[in-house]
C-alpha cells in the first residue's frame, strides 16, 4: 500500500507532492496534476504583502475548487506582522496548509531580505514562523533549501528550528542558494534533517520519475517527496505508467491542460504562460519539434485547441 502524507491533520493519500513553481503551478495546472496523481499542490508563491494591501492580482493567485483539495498556498515577505495578517487572511480561504517560502533564491525576492535570505538570518525566519503559527491552526510548512553555500549547510538547525516554533513539516531542496537550480541533489543533508526532527521531512530535487520518487522515499528515509520542473509538461511524472511515448499520448495531455485552463481561467490573457506550458508536452520526443513550433506560432487560444483536436 503507498505510504500517505499526514501533516498535522492534513491526511495526503500518497507523498507525491508538486512544488510551487511560479509562473506555473496555477490552478488548471494543479488540478491537472491532481488527477494524474499528485496528492498534494502547492501554489506559486504568493506575496503577503499583496494578500494585506488586498492586490488583485495576488487575490487571483489564491483562487482553488473544491476538486483539488487538498491544496497547499506558499506565502512569501520577510515581515513577521504582515506574514501573520497573510496566514489570517488565507486561514478563512478554502486553503488546506500553508508554506513559508525560506528558499528562493531569485534576486527581487532575496533583496528584500525573503526566500532564501531568511536563511542567513533565523532570528527573522524565527520571528515570521512563530507569527505564522500564531495566526493560523491550518497545517504550516517551511520550503527551505539545504544551506546558503557548500560550506554553510544550515538545513538541520533550521528545521530543528521550525518544528520547535510549530512549524508541522520541512521541505527541503538538496541544494544550497548559491547552486540555484544546478548541480548535484545533497541528498544526504536530507537525510539528516529527517533524523532531527520529529515532523514529517519533504525531499526535493530532480526527481524525474514516479518509480524515481519512490526509490527517492526508500534511500533517504523521507515522508514525501516534492517534484517541480520534471512535472511541466509532464504531469505523468505522478503516474506509475509514465509519460507516454507516443506524441498523439502527450497530446491528451496537453488538450486536458488546455480544457482546463479554458474552465478556470481567462485564456487570452495567458496566451504566453499557456504556450510555455504546452510547448513542453514535445521535448525529448521524435517529431517534437515541429509540434513546439505550430505551438509557438498559434495567435490565439483557439488556434491551440484546434491543434491538439486535429490529432
Ligand atoms: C520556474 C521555477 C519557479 C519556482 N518557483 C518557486 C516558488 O514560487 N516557490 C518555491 O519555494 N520554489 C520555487 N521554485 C523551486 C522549486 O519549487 C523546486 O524547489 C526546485 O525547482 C527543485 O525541484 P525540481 O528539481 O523538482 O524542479 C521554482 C523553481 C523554478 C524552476
């Protein structure tokens, strides 16, 4: 039987997780990747500041069904008060836990002391945890990375950290800040992070298969695993039966993904965000190209329905 996800009481019935992937993991996104199997989608992450100052944009980003819950929202500030008011606001939303983002390393969000910065400062990372937990009884779980370079590896301490502040679970990227998205998975940093805490332990890094994730569980001892590029494009990366070889296989995919972002979103307006989403259902495939092609060419969200109903 596959082993389920329990944090707090949030009960995942298996421990594949989708990362938050900004730009990517929007709601027909999640629901798609819901259905082929993940048990848990994070959002991308969301600006508290933005929840506070009542932003539309960030007010849209929150947006979820009843069919995908569980789901999972990430905030991201570096301001304990606001970061507390954002978990009181996205308690009254039909939210399932909320994440803390302490390990994105992209510039704008670093020069303001969140994502991965708060790793070089845990009396701030402290501060915003506690305010979380102090504001929310939703699950809380805190996306950290294993440390800021190879000579400071700070996952352990930090996870200790959170659990002590109320933090119900630790995701943690095998990867410092300064190896950004590239290089090796430090798997082993994982691994002792599971053995300091008591909380459950969500591995992540370049996990590229159902079959990869699960012997990915079994080496390093944790209770879920997150997985995010190899997911787009590619939401059978959550299905035992894998990717489909076949390029009339990937077109399903891809026309499911497209009918649900007609169902939940405005589609014109995500013309460019949609044609990055499906021109990655024809990488690595013979015949590929010329697909990616007519997909980058299509004017409207029409001329990408028509695509996928002429196969
Ligand atoms: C395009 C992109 C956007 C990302 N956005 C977020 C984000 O919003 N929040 C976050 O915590 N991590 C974010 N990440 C990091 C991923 O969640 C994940 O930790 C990382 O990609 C490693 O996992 P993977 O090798 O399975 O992709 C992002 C990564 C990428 C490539």
């Amino acid at each position: 039987m596959t082993k389920q996800l329990q944090l707090k009481f949030l009960l995942a019935k298996n421990p594949l997780i989708l990362a938050p992937l900004a730009g990517f993991t929007d709601l027909p996104f999640r629901l798609l990747c819901r259905r082929y199997g993940a048990a848990l989608c994070y959002t991308e992450m969301i600006s508290s500041h933005g929840l506070v100052y009542d932003k539309k944009k960030t007010l849209q980003m929150t947006r979820t069904v009843v069919e995908e819950r569980p789901v999972a929202l990430q905030l991201f500030g570096a301001d304990p008060e606001i970061m507390g008011e954002a978990a009181a606001i996205v308690s009254a939303m039909d939210i399932d836990l909320i994440d803390i983002n302490m390990g994105c390393p992209v510039k704008k969000v670093v020069k303001k002391g969140a994502g991965a910065a708060l790793m070089k400062n845990p009396k701030l990372a402290g501060a915003i945890i506690s305010r979380v937990r102090h504001k929310t009884s939703l699950p809380v779980t805190v996306k950290i990375r294993t440390g800021w370079s190879h000579d400071s590896i700070l996952a352990p301490e930090f996870a200790m950290m959170a659990e002590d502040l109320g933090a119900d679970g630790i995701a943690v990227h095998g990867r410092t800040w300064s190896q950004g998205f590239g290089g090796k998975i430090d798997w082993q940093t994982i691994a002792r992070v599971k053995d300091c805490v008591s909380i459950p332990v969500i591995g992540n890094g370049n996990i590229t298969s159902y079959q990869e994730a699960f012997a990915f569980l079994e080496k390093v001892g944790c209770d879920g695993v997150m997985i995010g590029r190899s997911a787009l494009g590619n939401p059978w990366v959550f299905d035992p039966a894998g990717t489909p070889a076949t390029l009339a296989g990937r077109m399903e995919g891809l026309a499911q993904h497209l009918q649900l972002i007609r169902m939940y979103s405005d589609p014109d307006k995500i013309l460019a965000r949609t044609k990055n989403h499906a021109g990655r259902y024809f990488k690595s495939i013979t015949g590929g190209s010329s697909i990616r092609r007519q997909i980058y060419a299509a004017s409207s969200f029409q001329a990408l329905m028509e695509l996928t109903q002429s196969w």
